[in-house]
C-alpha cells in the first residue's frame, strides 16, 4: 500500500484524494493546508488522516512515501524540493514550476536524492490526444505541416477572487502558465519541441482582477519546421467554449476539439479513420469555473505502477520543464 500525503487540499487537492481513495493500492496517511475548510471532505474519504498546517511537519510523518503538491503555482518548485529532501517521492501539479531554472532544481534534488518525480499533465490520457499520438508516433500521419490551437474558456470575477494568489504575476504566473499550460503540453507532446516566433497579448475584460493578460496570440515552429498558430482568451461569454487542436500533415488533416480537447472534430488521413473513441472522464467542475479533464485517477495509477516496478514515469521532470521553457519562450516573444 502505497501512503500518500497532499499538500493543499483546494478544489484540485481534493480531487487528487478522490482519486487516492478509488485506488485499492493507495492510502492518503497526511494533509496540509493553511484552511480546515475541506477537511471534512477529506475525512468523509479517509477518517483517520491526519492534518498539518505545516507542511515541513507533514514531510516528517511516519510512513509517507510520496506527497502530491496541489499548491500555488509559485509554491511548486520549494515544497518540491523540500519533499524530495525528505526523502520522499512528489507529485507536482500543473505547472511545475513558474521558470526553468526552477525546474531545473527541482529535477536535479530528485537526481540527487534518486527519488521519482512525477509531473501532472493528464490531458495527455484523454482518448483523441492519445489516438492521434499513436497516428503520429507510427507514421500513419507522416510529417506535421501546420498546427493551429486555440483555447477559448472563460475565467470570470468569482474565479479570481476565490483565492488570493489567482490573478497575481509573481504567484500565479499568467494565462500561459495556469489556463494554457496543457494546450502547451499537448502541442510539444505531438510535435515535439517549439519555438515562438512571436506573439502579442492583451488583457481585454479582466482589468483589476488579474496583473497579466487575458488573451494573446502567437505565432510559433517546430523544430521540424511545421507552422503553429496558438489562440487563446479567458475572455470567452459566460462559459468555456472551445479547446483544440488541429494538425495539418502530409497525410491527413485531424482536429482534436471539444471544450476540453475531448472530441474528435474532423479527419481526413491517408487510408485510415480514427473509430468511435471512448468518452472518456469528465471535465473538473469546480462550481463557478470548469477546468481540464479528470484524468488524475491515471495519474495516480502510474505512480502506482511506477514505485512498483511495472512502469516508468509517465510525464517526467525534463517534459515538464521543456513546457516551462516554451512558456518563457513564448512571452519572451511578445512585441510591446
């Protein structure tokens, strides 16, 4: 049985104990958060959890074997290494950090510790992203010649005032780090590395509630030379509308779509159609806001499968900072 501890028990801290608890091979031993708000919920999971507002405390708990950072964003990069000085595994949520010099720390104490340290990218699970992967990985689809992707959601007042951090350049970090680092694994997860050419960013509806944009567009390559044209808005009316993916190659053309890159919209390849896909889990519902796909209990089971042997990490410290590095890359491009 492998003993988890949660460092923030949020909206997204919460799931991660549902997930914990649906696994018969996983128990939550310790939580951590400045709040008690959510420990109730977190009891009605697992009675006998204990509770810290420190988390260097939690680190010391007797029996622990990883511990899931669900914190901040600026928070990632210091609990991370903490955690791996302690002697334990980590999993880091989304993004894993706010610059790759963090990242890089972060990856060289697990190196140096030789523990395992696990990057939350669970949108790479949905079943299109998975299938077109597959597509591209054998061939099927041949050379990338373009990409276009756009993620048009909505993030209104009550989301930014739900928390202190949300909507801060030092702790939050932009829309390229929280709203729009999947779409950015995604992308760099089917066509490897890119590099942005330039980019222009505004923010348009969100002034007084956020210090960063809203909305930007960017223009960007790939290191094979494919074109790629990357959209994106929390300005959206009312609700998130759209979240996809298209790829243009040389034989044949896919759109990943859907609010959450959950549909196959289109496609059109070379002696081949993609079947009926599973649905696959819902999107996080957190009351006034919905994020990415639930896909954390695959998560949860690749570190099962991981510390047992059985697997390797799905989504690995270097892949999480070459997210961090297009993001640096990508506002670093920006025209003022």
């Amino acid at each position: 049985m492998i003993q988890f501890g949660i460092i923030g028990i949020g909206n997204i801290g919460l799931r991660h104990a549902q997930h914990i608890a649906q696994n018969p091979d996983t128990h939550l031993t310790a939580v951590c958060d400045m709040s008690d708000a959510n420990l109730p919920q977190v009891r009605s999971l697992f009675p006998d959890v204990a509770f810290y507002t420190d988390y260097r405390q939690m680190l010391q708990h007797s029996g622990l074997n990883i511990v899931n950072v669900c914190t901040p964003n600026y928070l990632h990069a210091s609990m991370t290494t903490d955690a791996l000085k302690a002697g334990l595994h980590v999993v880091c949520e989304k993004p894993m950090a706010l610059s790759v010099w963090e990242c890089s720390q972060m990856i060289e104490t697990a190196r140096q510790t030789q523990k395992q340290l696990f990057v939350v990218k669970q949108n790479r699970y949905n079943p299109p992203v998975a299938v077109v992967k597959n597509l591209l990985s054998q061939g099927i689809l041949n050379n990338i010649i373009q990409i276009n992707v756009n993620c048009f959601w909505n993030r209104n007042a009550d989301y930014y005032r739900l928390s202190g951090w949300r909507g801060s350049k030092i702790m939050d970090g932009g829309c390229l780090f929280t709203q729009c680092s999947h779409f950015i694994d995604i992308l760099y997860y089917l066509a490897g590395e890119v590099q942005a050419v330039s980019g222009s960013i505004q923010n348009a509806t969100h002034a007084g509630l956020c210090e960063f944009e809203d909305s930007g567009v960017f223009l960007l390559r790939t290191r094979a030379g494919a074109l790629v044209s990357f959209n994106f808005s929390t300005s959206a009316y009312q609700k998130n509308m759209e979240g996809s993916i298209t790829l243009l190659c040389q034989n044949g053309s896919v759109k990943i779509g859907g609010e959450y890159l959950n549909t196959i919209d289109y496609q059109c390849i070379d002696r081949y159609t993609i079947p009926n896909l599973p649905v696959g889990n819902t999107a996080n519902d957190y009351g006034c806001y919905k994020g990415s796909m639930s896909n954390h209990d695959k998560v949860i089971q690749n570190v099962v499968d991981t510390l047992s042997g059985r697997a390797t990490v799905a989504t690995s410290g270097n892949e999480g900072r070459a997210v961090v590095q297009i993001i640096e890359d990508m506002y670093a491009s920006v025209v003022q």
